[in-house]
C-alpha cells in the first residue's frame, strides 16, 4: 500500500496451503509472529508483513496492486484472472516460482450410473462447479454446449441433489468423488500453489532487493526436498 517500505505477502488464513506457505516462509529466514485472529502478521526479523485472507482473495489483492506477493493455487489464480479480465479489471501477474504443495487437478466427475461415452455426453447438460470460466472455456475449446452451474460449496452433492447432471470440481486422492458416488472422467486443469508478484508496476528499489535476496532462498528450500 502507498505509504509501505514492507513488502506485503498474502497468504491463506486457514486452509490447505496455510501450514506449507508460512513453513517456506520461516524455512527462507523470515520470522514471523503470528496470531491466529490477527488479518496482519509483522516479520520480526526482515521488512515484511503478512496478510492472512481467504484464498478467493489472494488473485484480486495482487492484480490490484494492494500486496506485493502471494501464496495461491494456480486453479483459483487461472479462474480469478478469468474472471477479472471478462469483467474488465486488472488481471496481470508474474509467477515467481511454482511450488511443491497443494497439488490437485480439476476434474469433470460423472455419478457412477450415467452412460458417459467422452464429453460429448454433456452436450446440453449441466454441470455444478466451483469455477465457471475455467469450466467454460474448457467446453468452449472441445465445441460442447453445456452449462456450468456456479456452486460455492458442496458441488458433490449436486447431482444428488437434481441440480446438475455431473460436477466439475478439485480432487486429490479421489475419496471425495467414491463417497458421493461419482466417477472422475476428465481432468480439465492440473494445479499446485504458486508464488506470484504483481505485475502492474515496478516494486521499489528496495522491496525488488529484498525480494531477488528471497529468491534463491526459495530455490534452496525447494531443492533441498527433491
Ligand atoms: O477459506 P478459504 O476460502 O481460504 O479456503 P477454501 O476452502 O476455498 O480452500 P481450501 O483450503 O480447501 O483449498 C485451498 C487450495 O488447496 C485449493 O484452491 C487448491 O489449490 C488446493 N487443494 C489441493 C485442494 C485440494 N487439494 C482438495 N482436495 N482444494 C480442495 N480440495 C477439496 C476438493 O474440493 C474436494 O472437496 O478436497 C476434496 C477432494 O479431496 P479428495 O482427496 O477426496 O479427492
Ligand atoms: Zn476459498
């Protein structure tokens, strides 16, 4: 923000890639004083500050310029940039370096019953998901007419549900999917967390020192668990 010299980092407050971002962040030097209800967490030991928000937020709050760098999932930050460039806002960005945590991929799943023959076998169906553009876009680019049904949450329980004929959402091990019912059959987008940098503008000389010291750190770090 305007009148910071601290180079500002988003992170997740609490969820899948919290634990994995501040271990790399304290794996790299930094100490950090956290306190689970506070938005902000001061580095004691470097000119950094952390700001702890839900991961929807992360993309916004580095293509807006608000933070300097964040820890996000490359299937929120690819749908975010989806969404923000067809709403005509700032969507640009730069990837520092892609991380070895919160893989999964974005998957279309079918219930067990349905006769799937390819993704033809949506054509004029609906499909529940979590991220419409990325969904969209890949029905776009194979020619089908289907439609994404926007769900926030509990997009497994869907077709269940008579909401929607399939579902389209994240999965690692697959038990999610098994439990409900569902069969994975098309694996539309392959995810891990990234470090991104915002990239509508130059950072101050000081904060790009700081951040080109940080990065061989990072690379250090990453190596060290191959
Ligand atoms: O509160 P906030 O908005 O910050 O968190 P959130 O609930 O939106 O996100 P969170 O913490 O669940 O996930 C953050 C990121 O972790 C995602 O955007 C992905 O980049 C990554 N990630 C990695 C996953 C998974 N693996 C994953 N398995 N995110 C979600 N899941 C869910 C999936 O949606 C499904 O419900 O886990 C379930 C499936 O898991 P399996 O193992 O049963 O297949
Ligand atoms: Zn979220």
């Amino acid at each position: 923000m305007s009148n910071s010299n601290r180079l500002r980092i988003a992170v997740q407050k609490s969820g899948r890639l919290s634990d994995d971002s501040i271990a790399l962040l304290k794996a790299i030097g930094i100490k950090l004083n956290i306190r689970d209800r506070l938005l902000i967490a001061h580095s004691t030991n470097q000119p950094i500050d952390l700001l702890r928000v839900r991961d929807d937020d992360i993309p916004g709050l580095v293509m807006d310029g608000v933070v300097d760098l964040g820890f996000i999932g490359e299937n929120e930050l690819e749908e975010k940039m989806l969404e923000r460039k067809a709403a005509g806002k700032p969507f640009e960005y730069e990837v520092l370096r892609r991380l070895d945590y919160g893989g999964c991929r974005l998957s279309i799943a079918v219930p067990n019953e349905m006769d799937y023959d390819g993704i033809q076998s949506l054509e004029g169906k609906k499909v529940a998901t979590t991220y419409p553009y990325l969904l969209e876009r890949y029905f776009k680019e194979q020619g089908i007419n289907a439609k994404a049904v926007m769900l926030q949450g509990s997009v497994e329980v869907a077709p269940r549900a008579g909401v929607a004929d399939a579902i389209c959402d994240l999965v690692s091990t697959g038990a999610t999917l098994e439990a409900n019912g569902l069969v994975e059959k098309d694996v539309i987008f392959r995810s891990k967390a990234v470090l991104i940098k915002r990239a509508d503008g130059e950072l101050s000389d000081e904060k790009e020192t700081l951040v080109n010291r940080l990065m061989p750190r990072v690379d250090g770090v990453l190596l060290a668990k191959e």
